[in-house]
C-alpha cells in the first residue's frame, strides 16, 4: 500500500503576527487568510526492512536511520524526523519501516507557510496509513506541537490551521493554545474579483522568518509600545478584511491592505528591505491600490490589489525587478489522505 497526502499552502490577508505568542496570549489575535492552489505532498510507502528512509525530492536531500523509538534532529529533514518521534511517544512503535517522500510547490521561506503546511502533511500521511483518530483541529494542533514546542522553530499559529482546514478563514488566538477556526461564506463573485485582482508576485528571495518572529516576540514581551500598537492595527485590520470580503466591498481591499502593510514594517526590524519598498512603490505607480508581503516578511512573496484592469500595468511594471507573477486559484479544501 502507499499513503499519501496533500494540504495548501495559504495566503495571509490580514493580521499577520497577531497569532505569535506573547501577543496572542496577551491580548488575542485574528488574521484572515485563504488557502490556494499551491500544495506540499507527502507519501507513505512501506518497506519489508526495519529502516526509515526520508527523501525531499524537491530539495535533492535523502537520510536513512535505523528504527527506533527516537530520531536524531539534526537539522537533516527534522519536520519529518519530527514527526515520527512525536508519532512514536504518542501512539508507539510502527509497525514496518516505511519511505517517506515529500515535496512543496514554493520554496522554502517563500512566506506561504510551506514549512507548517509540509508538516501538516507529513501528519497526515501518518495518519493515513495508522488510522489515528484525528480531527481537524487535532491535526492543526499536534503539527503546532511538533513544529513549535518539539523541534523549537519559532512562528505563529496560522499555518497549520490553514493548511488543515483550507478555504478562506477568520481565526482567533488566544492563550492556552487556544484556536477558533471561524469558515467564511464570502460570495462567489466577490471571491473571483478577489483572484482576478489580486497579483502574487514572488520576489526571487527567500529569507528565515524564525528571525524576524523572534524580534516580534521580544517586542512585545520587553513592552515596545510602537512594535504593540502595531500589533493592535494588525488585528483590526483583520476584522475590516472580513467586512469587505462578507460584504463585497471588494476595491476595498487594497486600502486595508495599504493599512497593514504600513503597520506590519512597525512591528520588527527587516520585515521590509529598500528593494521591496521599491517594488511596492512601483506597483502603487501602476495603478495597485495596495499590498502587503507575504508571511514574516523579509523576502519571498509579495501581493498587490490591482482593481479595473490595472493588473496588466502592475504587470509590467513588475518585470523589471528580476521576479516573477505566479498563478494561482483560491481552494477550498485543506489536508486530503488517501491510500492506493
């Protein structure tokens, strides 16, 4: 047999930062985001020897270990090694070895959520093939264990919970891990004007968001006032999101997204270099009415509101910084296993 799965990658439209502890502890946080057509993958084929074969074909790398009750976390493919020692204290020994194949459709650091939603993934692979009773919030919340408290990779709540569920979502944090996953009914016709005009743009960098996490959370916890009144912004923009999207006050959009973006640089150091200022300025030029980069910030992928036809403009007006515009489609399914 051969188990497999497959969860989106998402897009944050707004409250990014809200779900990092401390803040979300302290005050609560909301972010709106929506998953889209941009996947991890994760296959589960079972071996007649006692081995742990570990492969991630997008990034050429392969370990093997022997079976045991833990894997070393070495930094060689620790979301999967992650996974298994956390399967194994949980749930006890597998009951063959086993090869496990993954793979993501953005690259790591790209502000998607790749490295939460490739965990979610992984799990759900394991959960496929071992049948373990697990919901959609005990899939979100296990793979935020793993990745946050197991193997001490700094970030928010969001991504797991994006990746599980799928679709378009307004979520809640609070402390004691608590999450509330709230679906929203967005129209049809307000959901296409939101993919036709909204550009994702991937700037051809990447970056390690763990930094720039790291300085929101010291932030907040050394009372940065500016840095937690930013925080604050962030999160009413969330709900003024929601509002436009329910509501289909879709031009809208790019001056919540504007708000955010001036609010989100506010909260830490490097969330937003000269080049990346530069390119938002030229998409502003052209006719985008507002944008935001994606995920921690520092790299990776940027996008832009283009209402009417201005996207044809923002466009071009791209093709000068050396990146490229990526298609896309809003999804509505999250975290799908199945076994052949």
């Amino acid at each position: 047999m051969i188990y497999r799965s497959k969860a989106p990658l998402r897009i944050g439209l707004a409250g990014g930062g809200t779900d990092v502890s401390p803040y979300c502890d302290l005050y609560g946080g909301a972010i709106l985001n929506a998953t889209i057509s941009l996947f991890a993958y994760a296959t589960i084929e079972l071996l007649d020897q006692p081995i742990v074969q570990l492969e991630a074909i997008d990034r050429q790398e392969t370990v093997q270990y022997d079976m045991a009750d833990t894997l070393p976390i070495d930094g060689k493919l620790d979301l999967a090694t992650g996974v298994y020692n956390r399967i194994v204290k949980e749930y006890g020994k597998l009951p063959s070895g086993f090869k496990l194949t993954t793979s993501v459709d953005a690259p790591a650091g790209s502000g998607l959520g790749t490295s939460s939603t490739l965990m979610v993934a992984i799990l759900g692979a394991f959960a496929e093939w071992l049948r373990l009773p697990l919901g959609e919030y005990d899939v979100a919340h296990l793979s935020y264990q793993i990745e946050r408290v197991d193997l001490a990779m700094a970030g928010g709540k969001q991504d797991q919970y994006a990746a599980t569920f799928g679709g378009v979502n307004f979520m809640e944090f609070y402390d004691d891990d608590k999450v509330i996953v709230n679906p929203l009914r967005i129209k049809p016709q307000y959901l296409y004007e939101l993919e036709n005009n909204l550009l994702l743009y991937f700037t051809a960098t990447s970056r390690l968001s763990s930094t720039i996490i790291e300085a929101q959370s010291k932030n907040v916890t050394d009372k940065n006032q500016q840095s937690i009144d930013a925080m604050h912004h962030l999160k009413e923009q969330a709900q003024m999101m929601k509002e436009a999207l329910l509501k289909g006050r879709v031009n809208d959009i790019g001056r919540i997204l504007d708000y955010g973006f001036k609010y989100k640089k506010q909260t830490a150091v490097g969330i937003s270099s000269g080049r990346m200022d530069e390119i938002y300025e030229a998409t502003l030029k052209a006719g985008a009415t507002g944008g935001k980069i994606s995920g921690a910030g520092g790299g990776g992928f940027m996008m832009f509101y283009c209402p009417a036809n201005t996207r044809y403009n923002v466009h071009q007006a791209l093709s000068g910084f050396g990146g490229d515009v990526r298609p896309y489609q809003f999804t509505e399914r999250g975290l799908s296993t199945w076994s052949v």
